[in-house]
C-alpha cells in the first residue's frame, strides 16, 4: 500500500517545475506573450511557439516589433489561430510602446492597467487577469 509521501513523490516526478512561464522568476514579457498566445489552444502548442521566438531571439517588445507580420505569424504558428495571436500581439506592443515601453506599462499601478490591457485588441478578462497576476 503506498503511503501519502509515495503519491507525493510520484506526483512530484510527474509534475516537477519544467520552466514554463507562470513562476515569480519568469520573464515578463515571455508571460505576457504566453498569455495571449495559450487563448483558445493548448499549452503544449505554445510552448512550441515560445520556444520559436527563443530561437528567433523575438523575446523583447523592441525585437518583436521589428519583425514582419509573416515573420512572427510564422513563429506563432504553433499556437493555433496565428494571424488572430499576430494581430493581438501587434496591438499589446502599439500599447506598450504608447505607454513609454512594456516595462512602464507594467509599471502601471493594476487598477489603471486593467482598464488598459481590456481595452487592447484580443484582451479580455482572464488574459488581462493573468497579465497582471503573473507578469
């Protein structure tokens, strides 16, 4: 018969932290980008579409903004819906550069960058909730 700590371990084995994007550590804006990017699609397929960026070293607003709309479609393409995710992603950026930057953004005391983030293009409740929590 298994005891507790024998499931706890097991669990633990399963399920032990694998460096995705929801940790106090994590980057930012690879947060914010995994949250608009996991909208109607599994996290499976956009740990691909990260690890894409990674590799195209897209993992800043500057950079990101600098690549064309097929370059980061084709990046995204992973997560599903593509052109949509370019287009919200496209709309975070033109708020973060409006705003001073994505880390002035951030900056932003929560009860004024809700209002912000739910009034960008592909941001609702829980993608803005998870903005703020998270990133």
């Amino acid at each position: 018969m298994q005891t507790l700590i024998d499931v706890y371990r097991q669990l633990d084995v399963m399920h032990a932290w694998r460096g995705w994007h929801w940790w106090p550590d994590a980057d930012p804006f690879e947060v914010t980008v995994g949250c608009i990017l996991v909208q109607n699609t599994a996290w499976t397929n956009v740990e691909h579409a990260l690890q894409r960026l990674r590799a195209a070293n897209a993992f800043s607003a500057a950079v990101m903004d600098t690549l064309s709309d097929n370059e980061l479609e084709e990046l995204v393409r992973p997560s599903g819906q593509y052109r949509q995710k370019t287009r919200k992603l496209r709309a975070f950026l033109d708020l973060a550069r409006k705003r001073g930057g994505f880390e002035s953004l951030l900056a932003t005391p929560a009860n004024e960058l809700r209002p912000l983030l739910l009034g960008t293009f592909g941001i609702g409740p829980e993608t803005a909730g998870a903005i703020i929590c998270y990133a």
